[in-house]
C-alpha cells in the first residue's frame, strides 16, 4: 500500500512539473535549445519525453522530434547548441522554420497547395501566382527580378516575359 501512494504522489508531482514546464514553453519562457535547457533545469529524460512530444506534437528519436502525421522532422538537436524547428500546415508543407543562429523562413501556400510566398530573415523574400490550371504565371523577388508566363488551353506556354524583356509571345 505504501508504495502505491509514493507511486501515486511521485506521478502527481511529475503532473505539476509537466504542467508547469509546458506553461513555460508556450509563454516563450524556456527557449531552445530545449533538450539542452530542459536537463539544465533537472528533468528527468522521461519527463523531456513527456513535455517536448506533447508541446511540439510529434514523437522523440533521440533528440529529434518527428511529425507522427507526414514523418517529417519538426524539431532537431544537435550536441554542439544548434537547432532547428519547423512546421507544417495540414498537407505536410512547410510553413517555417527556424533556427538557433536567428535564420528563419516564412512560407504560404494557396488553396491547392502550391506556394504562393517566402520570406527570410536576410530579407529575400519572392511571390508566386498561378492560373485555374496550376501553371506557374508570375514570379518577383526581393532582388527585382520578375516574370509573367501566359498558356493557351492546352496548357502549353505561349508568352513569356521578364525584367529583361520578351521571351516568347506565341499569342
């Protein structure tokens, strides 16, 4: 009986801990390199389990965190301080990314899953669009170059331009 109720109170104070970690994960308070921070502060391995699969929602492989759902990985750690941290939208796309020496890259995509924006921490940034059928119709960068692309109904290109001029005009 009596090593039930320790059993029970230790489970009880590995809550509290959990709780209280997860509260400081999600307020930005504990930062990554998380692994590394979270030994610092005194939990246990199974208790960084616990924690990181739940707040970043994947399952741990050493110190890498997969995507159950599209078995990408969503958080890596490596020994000597560098990390990197990614997320997906629904399809599996990646959405962004950052990492421990302040690199990040931002992401969006439309309805059908082609991406339509990047943008990074050194300021490249580039746009995308696309017709009804998916064909890639404009591009432009953060370094001013552009193109338009236009296709008939079979989908074949019959005009293309850029910053330097006309290419092709089929039309």
């Amino acid at each position: 009986m009596k090593k039930l109720i320790k059993k029970i109170l230790k489970e009880e104070v590995n809550s509290k801990v959990i709780n209280l970690i997860m509260n400081n994960l999600k307020s930005g308070r504990i930062k990554p390199p998380y692994f590394k921070n979270l030994e610092d502060l005194g939990l246990s391995e199974e208790e960084i389990k616990v924690t990181l699969e739940e707040f970043i929602g994947g399952k741990m492989f050493g110190k890498d965190i997969i995507s159950v759902k599209y078995g990408q990985d969503l958080y890596n750690e490596w020994g000597d301080g560098r990390w990197a941290l990614r997320q997906y939208n629904k399809f599996g796309d990646i959405t962004s990314i950052e990492e421990y020496d302040g690199y990040w890259e931002n992401r969006k995509y439309d309805e059908r899953g082609n991406e339509i924006y990047r943008e990074d921490s050194n300021g490249f940034w580039f746009e995308l669009e696309y017709d009804g059928d998916g064909h890639l119709t404009y591009f432009e960068n953060s370094h001013g170059k552009w193109d338009k692309w236009e296709y008939n109904k079979n989908g074949d290109l019959i005009y293309h331009e850029s910053r330097d001029g006309v290419k092709l005009d089929r039309r």
